[in-house]
C-alpha cells in the first residue's frame, strides 16, 4: 500500500531506536487526536486534561504501541477529517479520510457517511485514493490481505455457526440502521456521524484485532464530553460499556467487548435521534417567535 513508504526513514535507523522514535510520535499524535475531538465539543480545560488522563488507560491503544500498529496515525487523520468537515471544508476532509484510508481500509466508511451529508467530501476521498493506487506496489496490499493471519470477532464466529446467512442478515441491520439513522439525522455533528459510522464499522467486521479498537476512542471522547447531559440509563449503558471493551483484553474481538460495542452503537443512535428532536423543537419555538 501506499502508506508504507511513509514508514521507510525508520528503516534507516537501528531497530530499538525507531521502536522508541515511533513511540513517541504515536502518543503525541494520539494525544492531539483526543484534544482535537475534545476542543469540537468545547470542553473545558480542566475537563480536557482530565478526559486525556482517562485516555492514556485505554487498553486497544497500548496494545497498538506494544505492537508498533499504525491506528494512531489513523486516529489523526480521521480526527483531522472530522474537523475539516466540522469547519466546512469539504475537499480537504475527503483528502483526509483518502489518507486514513492508506493505511487500513475501514476508514472508508467515513467518507460514505459523510458523503451522505456533503458530496465533495466522497468525490475528493475516492479521487485521492484512485489516484493512490498508480503508486508502485499498491495494488499487491489487496493480494496481501489474504496470507494475514485472521481473528475473527465472536459475533462472526457465533453467528456463522449458526449459519453464514445469520451474519449477512445482521451485518445488512446494522448497516441498515445506521444508513437510516445518518439519512435522518439533519442536526446531528460530523464527530456524531464518525462516533456511530466508527463503531458500526467495527460492529460488521468479520476480522477485526483488538488494536484495531483504538479508534473508538473517537466515540468514547464524543460520549464523555457529553456524559452530563444524558440521562441516567444512557451514562451508566456508556460506562458498562467503556469498562467491558477497556477491561476485557484479547487479540481478537471476544463476546464481552462486542457486547459493549452494541451497547455504544445504541447509545450514540439514541443521542443522535435526541439531538434532531432537540433541533425540531427550537426550530418551532423560532417560528412561533
């Protein structure tokens, strides 16, 4: 893939020093990336620090820098993304997300949610990533995806043993739900659509590593910045779930942590639903004004 040659200075230097190099530059990118999906929700300096504190004890994300994974990069140029378009800046958002999308593919599933919303963001993602693939050797990344040693998530494993059918049919709900639930949702944030389109991505995925969980971080910073103005039941289902993905650790995705999944992708449907009603109801009372 493309996105290799952005690793090759570290090749030049001895393997214990690029380890610690890329280290370094993981935990600042992961740090910004938090910061910079805290500031979108305004959240105090008091709160930022103490939301970042909480951050550094997400377990998907030292698990990414035990094994030199490169989710945080990731993590930024979603991050990045998701504030260009919160800043109606269409192109470069899609130049963003065609970035993130370099490295891993399911980054992908953000420039389709935020497409729905805003075309030019789609048109730029798919331009830049066509044109990435006349890079040499990028097209052997798709080849190359076969020979990786798979773990698939419990809800594949579970359900496939029930019959492969049973997954279609729920990858096809949740997919649905989420296509319904973006459609509608005219009042809803671009760090919403990517908490939910993030989640549900990792909700249908068939092989998915528990690294790979670092980007949720992206709905969990979302969820807590606004924690105090949820009902009860949507802040306690929030915590259950941040603890059973958190605290259950494993290579692959274990029923426990899908579970909390489901529990986040639920939570974060009924917010965006509540924030359109919210709209609705201030858009009448400007009427009636």
């Amino acid at each position: 893939m493309a996105a290799a040659y952005i690793f090759v200075p570290f090749a030049l230097l001895p393997y214990q020093t690029a380890k610690v190099v890329w280290n370094l530059l993981s935990l600042i990118m992961y740090l910004l990336s938090v910061v910079l999906i805290l500031q979108l929700e305004k959240v105090s300096q008091q709160r930022c620090i103490e939301y970042l504190s909480i951050s550094l004890i997400w377990f998907p994300f030292l698990f990414s820098q035990y094994f030199n994974q490169s989710n945080v990069i990731i993590l930024l140029f979603v991050s990045l993304a998701i504030l260009a378009a919160s800043k109606e800046k269409p192109y470069l958002s899609g130049i963003f997300i065609s970035i993130a999308s370099l490295f891993k593919l399911f980054p992908i599933v953000l420039a389709l949610v935020f497409g729905i919303r805003n075309w030019r963001i789609l048109f730029m993602f798919g331009l830049i990533f066509i044109l990435s693939l006349l890079i040499p050797g990028s097209l052997e990344w798709f080849t190359s995806i076969r020979v990786i040693f798979p773990r698939y998530s419990s809800i594949y494993l579970l359900l496939n043993k029930l019959g492969i059918y049973w997954y279609y049919i729920y990858d096809a709900t949740i997919i649905l739900a989420k296509a319904i639930v973006v459609y509608r949702a005219k009042a809803a944030s671009y760090l919403q659509l990517a908490a939910i389109a993030i989640t549900a991505v990792f909700l249908v995925m068939p092989l998915i590593k528990y690294h790979h969980l670092t980007l949720l971080v992206v709905s969990f910073a979302y969820l807590f910045s606004v924690i105090k103005n949820m009902p009860r039941t949507m802040m306690y289902l929030t915590i259950l779930a941040y603890f059973m993905i958190n605290f259950y650790i494993n290579f692959s995705l274990q029923v426990i942590p899908a579970i909390g999944l489901l529990l986040i992708w639920f939570v974060l449907t009924i917010s965006i639903i509540q924030t359109d009603k919210n709209a609705e109801r201030f858009d009448c009372f400007n009427v009636k004004l």
